[in-house]
C-alpha cells in the first residue's frame, strides 16, 4: 500500500514537473521562451515546420542584439551543450531552407537569393562563440564560416547521392559569390 501511495505522488510531481517545463507556442515566444526552447529541447526531435518557426522568430528577436558570449557565460554547462547543439540544428534548417529556395527559384533569380543568403549568414557571425569550451572572443567570419565548411560537410556526408550534389552546387555558387563580395566585384558588393 505504501509502495503505490508513493508511486501515485510520485506519478503526481512528475505531472506537475512537466507541466511546469511546457514551453511556450514558438511563433508566439518572447525572447526568455525562445531561449527555453533551445536550452530544454532537443531541436532535433521537433518537426521542421517548428524548427522554422523557432528560426524565424529568433532571427527578428535577436536581429543585432545577440550576445553569445554573454550568454554562453550564464548557462549552466549542460544548458550550454543543448543550446548548442540546438543552433546546429538550426543552422541545419536555415541552410536546408536556403538550398530548396535556391534549386526552385528561376535561374534568373538566383543571384538574387545568393545575395540575401550572404546577408542572413552575416547575422550568424557570433555563433561559434556559443560552442562550449570556445575563447570567450567573438570568433566572427572565419570561425564561421571553417563552422559552416564542417557542417556542410557533415550533412554532405548524411545525404542522398541527389542532395549531396545539390549541396555541392549551391555551397559552390554561395562561396563564389562571397568571394566576388568580399572583392568587391558583385554589384552591391562588399560583404
């Protein structure tokens, strides 16, 4: 009998613990809900209509305004792992997103995209400097984009045979139209 008195209250505070932890509707998030997202869940369990919400909103949320060194510094180290992993996730997302727009978009249009695609990446600046052990420095474009080259290769290395010659494409014309910013050879250029 006491033995399932304890196991109901135990029943009963574990109902009440999850309860406590629901997280609130992505689209509707403000910032404190958005980075409970990422530091209690694991992205990738969660469907990729979610993940896009959760990408969306915290790129208007945190448009300028993010600190990832401050933020790294404040999470308790278990916290900071999920969260960064959570950001991989979502760096997964957000290029998977820009690769389907890519491949659908008329050829016309695709420099276009390319160009937009830069400048969404310049907002992704700081992220390495969420990586747990990381120099408390913002690393900027280089640790970014050596971030990114170990990335793409590692959904390269997960796809189809299809996707990764996809991948190979859109990395391929995304970098050299980087470099003609960087060059200040692409109308508009100077990244």
């Amino acid at each position: 009998m006491l033995t399932a008195c304890l196991a109901v209250v135990a029943l009963l505070a574990a109902a009440y613990w999850a309860s406590s932890l629901r997280l609130p509707d992505p689209a509707a998030a403000d910032r404190d809900g958005l980075l409970r997202w990422l530091a209690l869940r694991d992205l990738r369990t969660e469907t990729p209509a979610i993940r896009l919400t959760l990408l969306q909103r915290l790129q208007e949320e945190f448009r300028g305004q993010f600190d990832p060194v401050a933020v790294r510094t404040q999470l308790d180290a278990k916290y900071g792992r999920r969260v960064w992993d959570n950001a991989l996730v979502l760096v997964e997302t957000w290029y998977a997103k820009k690769l389907d727009d890519y491949l659908s978009a008329p050829i016309s249009q695709r420099t276009v995209l390319l160009d937009e695609t830069i400048a969404e990446f310049q907002q992704w600046r700081d992220l390495a400097a969420l990586e747990p052990g990381r120099d408390s420095a913002p690393p900027g474009d280089s640790a970014l984009l050596e971030l990114f080259t170990r990335q793409i290769a590692g959904w390269k290395d997960n796809a189809t045979p299809e996707r990764r010659r996809e991948i190979t494409e859109f990395d391929t014309a995304l970098r050299t139209r980087w470099i003609l910013h960087t060059l200040g050879l692409a109308p508009g250029g100077g990244a």
